[in-house]
C-alpha cells in the first residue's frame, strides 16, 4: 500500500516538474522504517540550516568514490550529489557519468571537472590568487617561528599528493599547509584537499581573498559553516603588522550576532589578528581564533548587553516549576523584543514542558516537573519531549541543542529513532519560532544560522 503511494507520489512530482529536471524525490538508505526511505528533496534541503546544508554537501560528495551516498536517486538507484543554482536553488544531481538514461537526469551543468577548469578562466581571479599566494609568503617569511615556506610544493603521502598554493614547517617541525579560496572553488576539492590533509596529519588553513562581500557564496560558506563561522584571510595590513613585530599575522572574518533594530541578525566583523591567538590544534586540525567567543556565547553575550538575560533566568525558573503563566510572560516578554512566535502561537503540548525538557538537556540536569531521576535526561527527551505527538515540532530545535552540547542522549538509538521519525513527519518549529529561541537558548545558535 506504502509503495504504490509513493510511486504515485513519485510519478505526480515527475509530470509536475517537465522544464527544468531535477530530482524531486530521494531514496534514503539510512532510514531504519518503510515510510521514511522516501524524502522529498526540495522540503528536505530547505529545512535544513546553512551548516547542515553544508554537511550534508560533504557527505554526499565523500560517498561518491564508493558509489555509497546516504541519499541516492530513486529511479535509477544512482549516488548523487547536492548543489546550489546560480539563483541559490538547494537541489540535488547526478555525477557525470552516472545515471544516463535516468528520466531526472539535469542535461546541463553536472560535469565536476568542466567547473574547476574554469577556475582560471577570468583572469583578473587569476592575478588576485597569485597576489595573495605572494602576500601569504611575503608574511609567513617575517616569523622565525616558520621555515621552509614554498610555493606549490609537492606534498606526497602514501601514493597520493597535493599541491598546496603554499606551505611551510613549523616550530615543531611540523607541515601546514595553505591554500587560497577562490569564489569558484567546488565543493568536491573542498572535500579532497581537507581529507588528504587530514587523513596525513597536516594542518590545513584556507585563506579568502580580502573582500567581505563574497563571503556569502557557497564556496566560502561550505568552508565557514563547519569552522564555528570564521574564516582567514590576508591583506596589506597583515604584512605591514608582520613585517613590524616579525610575527605572522592575519585578517579574521567572524560571523557575529548583534540586534538589528528589534531582531537578532549576523554581521561579519574583521579582526587583525597574530598566529598566537590562533589554535593550531594537532596535526591534521584546521586552526582556528580562540581569543573570540564562540558563535554560541556571542549569541547569549548580544542578549545580556542588551539587558535582557534576566528573562532567561526568569523562564528557566518558571519551567524548572511548571509554572506556566510566569513562563508565557518571560517567553512573550522577550518575543516582543527580538521577535518571533508567541506563546499562544506554538504547539499545544505544552511548552513549559517541552522547553523545561530542552533546558534539562543543556544542562544535563532535570529543568521540568516530571517523576524521572535528576540525572535521567535520556528519559526526559525520549518520554517528555519527543513521544507526544503534538510535541514533535521541537525535535529539530531539540537536537540541535543537544548536538551543540555533545549530550550523552544522541547515541541512543531510541533517541535517534525518534528524532528521525520526527523530523521526517511533522511541522518544523525551527522554521518558524524565530530569534526569540536563540535569545533563550544560545547552544547551537551557529548551527540554526539561517532559519
Ligand atoms: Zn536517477
């Protein structure tokens, strides 16, 4: 019964879609149950924030070597990949090569070598990516701490190799390795030369041209989403600091949360910074500032400037004691100055309760009125929160949460069978709720980015 619906499903969206062919619905190889092995792929890539998005683009792309993707083309059972149209369209595609005949094969644009290869083509990109390969070498060269700093030297590792823009060793003899960003990079290379270094134990920094505005392109966002929202980069200023306190130094482009008028917004902010307020982490690690909070803490810090953290305390307290009416006060309170749904505007299933299960999961300790141990947070999440019905609209904002603060509770699978079921079936507050959720809950902020 399931599989003729769905082969109905898929043969309505297949009439409905005749001028521009993508794939409107994907096979899901992980899903544990009938009805979740089909996806709708537009519903699917939409819910998804900027860092999942970017995840899921690694994923894809890391399973087609082995033709062993997570999602894969229903009709043709082929592995697939994800993109972005020029006009900013999230869809899916298949390689070159792969599913010919396939009725929901795209005829244009899917071939990965003819991207790259235009990757020189303009040749004003050209001579900025020379200019910075340069720049980088310029201030490496000021710091004793670096040797050995060269221009496209071969790294090779068990048979394979890379050719990084620039590279040099460290103080502890160790190799990092640079390369130049440029807007048109694609996300397979991303992919590769991260591996390759990773895998070898090198460390890894990509560096942007020096312009902000080209930040929002999805090459530089598939590399910023998955390093808390920074990015390096270099400019004159950089060498001059260098060459004046013989220390490398960098530009830092951080996405930073701040009130916009009545709404939490992003702004990226510049910071000059020198290679001591950077991580370098172990061999293998791409580095990153440590002497700027995090995006999560930035987020809870823009609340408590603006004098606004006493009604988080306010609406912890009052779920801690299932006190509804002092919560829906907190909650509208604050809902009034960032935005967002209001209390009477979410679920029925009882909010104290849903929000009190989320904060017990922050915390890692029981916030809501409830008969489980102090410390049982699994049962909390999986009784509570996500078993009700008219509850399982906070299961997104719930595992992110969760995800933010690595809870114990993900690697249950009763937790995961949950979340995926919910996640696939029913309305998704975090599409909706707005800012006033980040106000309150600033753990996994960065990864909710753009709801
Ligand atoms: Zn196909």
């Amino acid at each position: 019964m399931i599989r003729f619906t769905i082969s109905r499903l898929i043969f309505i969206l297949s009439l409905s879609m005749p001028l521009e062919p993508t794939i409107p619905v994907v096979l899901d190889t992980l899903a544990t149950a009938d009805d979740l092995r089909h996806v709708s792929a537009g519903q699917f890539l939409r819910s998804l924030t900027d860092l999942e998005y970017t995840e899921l683009r690694k994923e894809q792309t890391n399973g087609l070597q082995q033709d062993a993707t997570r999602f894969k083309c229903p009709m043709c059972n082929c592995s697939i990949y994800v993109r972005s149209s020029k006009n900013g369209l999230r869809h899916f595609a298949h390689p070159k090569g792969k599913g010919e005949n396939c009725p929901w094969r795209s005829e244009s644009g899917d071939d990965l070598r003819e991207i790259d290869s235009t990757r020189f083509a303009n040749k004003q990109e050209s001579r900025a990516h020379k200019q910075l390969k340069n720049l980088l070498v310029e201030i490496l060269k000021t710091d004793a701490a670096y040797r050995e700093v060269s221009i496209e030297k071969v790294i090779s590792k068990n048979g394979f190799w890379r050719k990084p823009d620039v590279c040099c060793i460290n103080q502890h003899g160790e190799v990092i390795a640079f390369d130049i960003q440029l807007s048109t990079t694609h996300m397979r290379y991303i992919v590769e030369r991260e591996n390759f270094y990773k895998v070898n134990g090198i460390r890894y920094v990509w560096i942007a041209g020096s312009d902000e505005t080209t930040l929002e392109r999805q090459a530089f966002k598939d590399i910023y989403m998955s390093n808390d929202g920074q990015i390096l980069s270099i400019n004159g200023i950089c060498s001059q600091q260098a060459k004046d306190n013989n220390i490398a130094h960098f530009c830092l482009f951080s996405l930073r949360p701040y009130f916009n008028g009545n709404s939490i917004s992003c702004r990226w902010e510049k910071a000059i910074i020198n290679r001591e307020q950077i991580n370098w982490g172990r061999p293998g690690d791409i580095p990153y500032c440590w002497s700027i909070p995090s995006f999560d803490d930035a987020m809870k810090n823009a609340v408590d400037i603006r004098g606004f953290g006493y009604l988080r305390s306010n609406l912890f307290e009052a779920v801690s004691k299932g006190d509804d009416v002092s919560a829906q006060d907190a909650w509208d309170q604050m809902a009034t100055r960032v935005g967002g749904l209001k209390w009477n505007q979410l679920p029925e299933g009882a909010p104290t309760k849903c929000i009190g299960s989320i904060l017990s999961v922050a915390l890692n300790k029981k916030h809501v009125v409830c008969n489980f141990a102090d410390d049982d947070i699994l049962q909390i999440a999986n009784t509570i929160l996500l078993e009700g019905k008219n509850r399982r609209g906070w299961t997104h904002l719930f595992e992110t949460v969760a995800m933010a603060v690595d809870s114990y509770v993900l690697n249950a699978a009763t937790c995961q069978r949950k979340i995926e079921r919910n996640k696939k079936t029913e309305d998704d507050l975090m599409q909706k709720i707005g800012p006033v959720f980040d106000a309150f809950f600033h753990w996994g902020a960065m990864r909710r980015l753009s709801r």
